[in-house]
C-alpha cells in the first residue's frame, strides 16, 4: 500500500484543520448561533439550551470520529488495516454517527414544537435538521457497510496468511 502512504498525510492535515475548526465552533459559533432573547421565556429557555447542548454534543460527535480515523490512518500507514485491532475504531465510528443522528433527532422533535409554534413561525431550521437527520442516516448506513467489507476483508486476509 505504497500509495495510500502519500494520501495519509494530506488527510491528516485537513482533519487536524477540521478538528480545530470543530473546537472554535463549539467555544464561539454554537454559542453565538443559538436564540438568545432579551425577555427569556421558560420555551425559549429550553430551545436556548436544547440547542446549545445539542449542536456542543454532535460536534463531539464528529470530533470522535476524527480521532477514530487519525488512528485508522495509522493502521492504513503501518500495513494493519486488515486485522482485527481496526474493527472496534470502526465500531467508534458507528457509535458517534449513532449518537450524533440521535441528538440530531431529539433537536428536530424539540425545534418542531417548540421553535415553530412557539417561538419562531421560521420553518428553515426544522428543514435544516431534517435534512441533516437524512444525511446523517445515509452516513451511518454506509459505515455499517464499510465495516461488514472490513470485517470481510479482515478474515479473508486471515485465511489468505494461514494457507500462505
């Protein structure tokens, strides 16, 4: 795998970027972004809070799984992705995009009754959570894809170094 070492450290450089791009969003911009009302309702209290604990948790979310994939990177540098020390990093994976589409459907059933019918008739933000809770469903589906293949890949190179 010669080829991919020359892609892992263009790859570890943007996820370094995103990672720290992640952590100012989650000190500055989630905080900046969620509704702060000069004459604080107990509704608009709880969408203020709902809203900043979510988008805080499912950018930890990502955070894990960039960790997961720095340290799968690793494993793709060394020649080990096809054993079984890479299956539970994938199943991290899985478990963050999990959480992270979970949080993500709590946050629509929250802004649905109370963002729209209490404190904003803006109907954008729902669309934007539902349309990430879509994208966030396809993106989990494909990683319990891509860790069946791996699990495969990983007992074919098994039995393949047993005949060898």
């Amino acid at each position: 795998m010669p080829q991919m070492r020359r892609v892992v450290l263009p790859l570890r450089v943007l996820l370094v970027v995103v990672f720290a791009a992640l952590v100012a969003a989650q000190v500055w911009a989630v905080p900046g972004m969620t509704p702060d009302p000069a004459d604080p309702s107990l509704e608009q209290s709880l969408v203020r809070w709902t809203m900043l604990t979510a988008g805080v948790l499912g950018l930890l979310c990502v955070q894990v799984v960039i960790g997961c994939t720095w340290t799968l990177l690793t494993m793709v540098a060394q020649d080990r992705i096809f054993s079984a020390g890479s299956l539970p990093w994938v199943d991290a994976i899985v478990r963050a995009i999990a959480a992270g589409w979970l949080m993500l459907l709590v946050a629509l059933v929250c802004s649905y009754y109370f963002i729209v019918d209490e404190v904003s008739d803006d109907p954008v933000p729902v669309a934007l959570l539902l349309l990430s809770l879509l994208v966030g469903g396809v993106v989990g589906l494909l990683m319990l894809v891509m860790r069946a293949l791996l699990r495969q890949a990983t007992s074919l190179r098994t039995d393949m170094e047993a005949v060898i």
